[in-house]
C-alpha cells in the first residue's frame, strides 16, 4: 500500500493524491482538476465547500465544527472584499451582504410578534369559548363581546345580552360543554403533535440551548414544527391544562429565525452564523413572551448563547425591539401593553415586611425542589406504564381531570394568565373582585390614604378558601401536566403558584396590621386609616419566587426574569424586594476526586494546580473536602517518618 494513500501516516511527497492534512499544513492553494487531482489555483476552502464526504456535512444528533466554520465565514469576507471594486453589481452585493443580519433579525422580529398576537388572541377566545359565544360577533371573545352594550352594569361588567353561555344556548349543565371543549383542543393538540411534528411538544428551550451550543437536530427548527407548534400551543392553552404559552414562544421565534436564515447564503451555508440569528431569535421570543426587550437580551446572552459576540447583541435587542413593537401595535390585550398583568403599585413596602418576603421565598425554594423531584420521578414512572406507550392516552386523562375539577372553583376555572392579573391588582375603588370585598370601617376617627387598610369582608374570607384550594390543585397538576406530548412551558404555571401563595400571605398580613396596628412592629408605619399593605405586591413576590425555584426545569435565571418582573411594574418603588443572584461566589466546578485516589496524586494536584481546596465523592456522593492546610499538615506528618500520625492513607 502506498504510504501517502494511508491518512495516518506521514506524508513523504510521493503519489497522486496529497491527504487533506497536507494542504492544510502547507496552506497554498489548491484546486481539483478533472481527474481527480489537485494544482494550485483556488484557496482550500473552495475545497472545504464542496460536500467532501466526512468532511463538511453534518448528518443528524452530529455537533458542528465551529473552527471550520469561523474559517469558512473568514474566506467568504476576504472573496466579497476582493471583488466589491470590480463592478458596481459586486459592491451592491457587498452591501448587500453586510446589511443582511440586520434585514434577518428584522424579519425575524417582525414575524415573532405577529404570531405571538396571533397566539394571545386566539387562546383568549378559544378560552372564552369553552363558557359561551358572542352571537352579535363570533370572533370576539367575553370581554371585548361586552365591550358595546349598554345594558351592563358596574357590579356585573361582564355580562351582556350578546354573551349567551352554553347552558343558555344547549343545555342547562354549562360544566358539560366546559369539559367537552377542553377535551376536544387537548385531544386536536395532541393529534396533530403525533402525526405532523413529534418535535413541537414540550417547552423547546432546552433543545434550543442544545442546538445553540453547535448541535444538530433536523426538523426541529423546520416549517412544519413552526405551524404545529402555533395552532397545537393555541389549543393546549385554551383546553385550560396547567401549562403556559412562554416558554414555547421561544420555539416558534427561533423557528422564525431559522427559516429566514436560509433566504441569506450568508447564513443557510454556515451554522456558525446561522446560530447568531438564533440567539437574536431566542431573545425575540422572550421579548414578546413577557414584554422585556432587555430581559429578552439577557436571557439569550446568559442563558442560551454559546457564541455570542457584540454585533450578535446588538441584534438580538433590535430584533427583541421590533418583536414588542409589531406585539405593542397589534394590542391582544386590549389595554395597549406588552403583558397581560401589567400593574402599578403606589405603595412602598417597610422593614416589616422583610420576614413575609423571606417566608415566601422559602415556599418558591420548597416549590421548585418538591416540583423537580416529584416531575423526575413521574416522568421515570411514565417510561413504565402505558401513559409511556399512549401519549394521546394520557394528554386526555390529563386534561379531563383538569376540567372536571377545574370548573367548580372561579379561580382554577380562569384562564392562568388572567388569574396572575387579578392576583397582582391593588384594591382599588372600581374593583369588583371577592378578593376586594373588605367592609367599611365605620370606627376609622381619620383616614390617611383614599383607600386604607380595612376589615375583610366575606367575600375575602371565601376568596382565600378557594385560593388554597386553587393552590394545592395547581401544584399538583403541573407536576403531572409538565411533559406530555403538547406545547408547554412552565414559567405561568410556576408565577400562578407563587402568586396565589403571596395574595394569601399579603391579605394575612393586612389584617394581622389592621386588627393589631398597636403592635411594636405595626406601630411606627400603619396608623389607622392609613394604606399599609399591598397584598398584590405579595403575589408578585411569590410569583418571582416560584420562578426562580423552577428555573432548573425551564433553563430561567435570575438576571433576565428580573428585568421582566421589573418591566412588568414600572412604578414598582425602587427599594422593591429583589432576588439575590450568588453564582458569582459560587464555585460551579471545582475539582474533585474519588475517595480511591493515592494520596500521592491528590497532594500532587494540589501542588501543581495550586488548589485551596477539593471535594471527594464516592459513586458521585459528597464524602467531604480536602483542604490546603490538610495536605501541609499531611506532608510534615509523612516527613515525621510516624505511620500512626499519618492523616490520610
């Protein structure tokens, strides 16, 4: 065998075909005449694009090469560079290629916040129509149906002669239709995620992460996930699962990214770059997910990103930009903001309130451990049943389960997005809800504030009953909701939780400062008739919590989900609680070593890498640590030539 025909010997300048390593080292140009030979007349990596078998192809669950890549962007500049003065075509091209990550990440963008508006207003009224139908409009959903009768009442806002409810219309059980329409979406759901587009389940930000960091998966950013995932997210949010729309939004606006990536040669012919418009996409996603451009950002530099360089970052908050503004314009909340449950509270918070805040924080800790271990533990458990085998099966019972004991409690029974929003209202004078049914106080000899602190009534006492109902239902049924075969994200599920905790806490703490405001700790701040608590700035405490706690699962942190907290309140006080962020002083890797390892080795790392301290395992178990002054006190302990003083052996 000719030894230049052997890749893995070296190469002696003899034979017809140089190996690749070869060009490489000798870095001159070559070119592949028609006979299979090579002279020296294009660049090597006018070789590298062609479809080399094993050399520049990438097959499905392969990681990408991205030093070739780099290699392969840096030759096509130095190309377009040396032709853009030869003709005014080639200098148009020239601009054309440098403007064409601006015009990506602006379709992009474009294209996120549509469809999130398209999302946002088909959940709304698909949701509504599990209750009723507008007759005088059937694309309206409850609210906006009501919007021009002049027949409703202040107390009763949401009904009108146009809105008629299934039990009006059909049959006098309104629970039958509830149930059955939340049967049939999550049963559509689950149907078209089967057949068309196994990869539009779940969440996708892990996968995105994934695929971020240079790995290939085929479909998973394609056409027809992009439309499954749209219309099946639509339908599993309505059929009122314990699961939120979020996290997905993710998904479908790096979908977005991916599918106009490949209408640039820029970025269809290079992975590298193409994961540059994926960040900008995934920062889009979140923009138009909770209203945060800048968390947006955050989120896709700290979280998702493997390459992110400055001009990616630039894009990335012009792309999260454009998604809020083309979402901002379309108004699907009708109250022309980004979210939902956007709230302003007047009301600064005092020292006192330290120790709810932290007693909140140890729910939103116990939360996402209980939900992590127990969400594993079902979805090892799934493997073995039949749930495993039938996933249709299992979306169904699911979902029966969720409406059957949903319907009876107003607060399961709204759609999760609107319960955060009326868990996060103050209590002012046009409110009508039962969390704002508190008694006048007759006995107030002054009032301080428009609307001070007073007595519960009883619609308050009842609204906590169902609350903690609400509270346990939902904490169970996320934990077996997370992980079947439909569109899912767990950040709304976890902020419901943590809401609904934080107004039960606020509402004790108003009446423990309303009924004992002589108090030591009551007495310098709440004075009778004044407004000392706010109880929905407690439900949005939580719902930050119970956030954070679940980030493990969703792949959150805190920086980014701060500023969408933030964004959400811009008249939040300044000295608001905050979550504290102590990854910096954190180790994340430190070295380890199992507890077989010679001594000799361990004093010999410890030596040459200059340790302070290493941790020993046993089978991945913590045993203990090893720190500097054990190993000196060790070595003049072995130098004493003493066998019984020896510390370690």
């Amino acid at each position: 065998m000719d030894a230049s025909s052997d890749p893995y010997l070296p190469y002696d300048g003899g034979g017809d075909n140089i190996p690749l390593r070869e060009l490489h080292k000798r870095g001159t140009h070559y070119t592949m005449t028609n006979g299979g030979s090579i002279n020296s007349s294009t660049h090597l990596l006018d070789l590298l694009d062609e479809p080399i078998p094993g050399v520049g192809t990438y097959d499905d669950f392969h990681t990408i090469d991205w030093v070739r890549e780099k290699c392969k962007d840096r030759e096509r500049h130095r190309r377009i560079n040396s032709k853009k003065k030869e003709s005014a075509w080639e200098m148009t091209k020239s601009l054309y290629d440098a403007w064409s990550g601006w015009l990506v990440v602006t379709l992009t963008g474009l294209a996120s916040g549509a469809l999130a508006g398209l999302i946002d207003i088909a959940a709304d009224w698909m949701t509504d129509l599990k209750e009723g139908i507008c007759l005088s409009a059937l694309w309206y959903n409850h609210e906006q149906c009501c919007w021009g009768s002049n027949e409703t009442t202040f107390e009763e806002r949401d009904k009108c002669p146009q809105w008629k409810t299934w039990a009006e219309l059909i049959i006098g059980q309104a629970e039958i239709m509830y149930i059955f329409w939340a049967l049939s979406f999550a049963f559509l759901a689950v149907s078209l995620v089967k057949v068309f587009a196994p990869y539009a389940c779940g969440s996708g930000i892990p996968e995105i992460k994934t695929i971020l960091s240079g790995f290939i998966i085929r479909g998973y950013l394609g056409k027809w996930t992009l439309m499954i995932k749209t219309i099946t997210l639509v339908l599993a949010v309505a059929s009122g699962l314990s699961l939120g729309k979020e996290g997905p939004l993710v998904h479908v606006a790096c979908c977005c990214g991916n599918i106009f990536s490949y209408l640039f040669p820029k970025y269809s012919t290079n992975e590298a770059k193409k994961r540059e418009v994926l960040s900008a996409a995934s920062a889009a996603g979140v923009s138009v997910a909770f209203g945060a451009p800048i968390g947006g950002v955050l989120f896709s530099l700290e979280e998702v990103s493997y390459y992110f360089p400055l001009k990616t970052l630039w894009r990335s908050f012009f792309a999260a930009l454009v998604a809020a503004f083309v979402l901002r314009s379309i108004n699907p909340f009708g109250n022309s903001r980004l979210v939902l449950f956007y709230v302003e509270y007047h009301t600064p918070w005092y020292l006192f309130e330290l120790f709810p805040f932290i007693l909140l924080g140890v729910f939103g800790g116990l939360w996402g451990a209980f939900f992590i271990r127990a969400n594993i533990a079902w979805c090892r458990r799934r493997k073995s049943t039949k749930f495993g085998k039938y996933p249709v099966l299992e979306v169904i019972i699911v979902a029966a389960i969720t409406a059957v004991i949903a319907f009876p409690n107003p607060y399961t029974r709204l759609n999760t997005s609107e319960l955060i929003k009326e868990l996060f209202t103050d209590c002012g004078p046009l409110e009508s809800s039962s969390l704002c049914d508190y008694r006048n106080d007759m006995n107030a000899s002054k009032i301080v504030d428009d609307i001070p602190d007073r007595p519960a009534g009883i619609g308050v006492y009842s609204a906590i009953w169902q609350l903690c109902l609400a509270l346990i239902f939902k904490i169970i049924m996320t934990v077996f909701t997370f992980g079947i075969k439909v569109p899912s994200g767990l950040f709304i599920p976890s902020m419901a939780i943590g809401a609904i905790a934080g107004r039960i806490v606020g509402i004790a703490v108003e009446q423990l400062a309303y009924y004992h405001h002589d108090w030591f700790i009551f007495k310098e701040w709440c004075e009778v008739g004044a407004d000392c608590i706010t109880p929905g700035l407690y439900a949005m405490v939580g719902a930050a919590a119970c956030l954070e706690s679940a980030r493990k699962k969703q792949e959150g942190i805190v920086g980014s989900s701060r500023v969408c907290f933030a964004q959400h309140t811009p008249s939040l006080p300044a000295e608001s609680p905050r979550p504290l962020k102590l990854r910096s002083i954190l180790d994340m890797s430190p070295f380890t070593v199992t507890d077989h390892t010679p001594m000799e080795i361990v004093v010999d790392i410890f030596r040459k890498l200059g340790l302070r301290q290493c941790l020993v395992t046993h089978n991945g178990r913590l045993l203990g640590i090893i720190t500097k002054k054990d190993i000196l006190r060790h070595m003049a302990q072995t130098a004493n030539q003493d066998p019984a003083s020896i510390m370690f052996n």
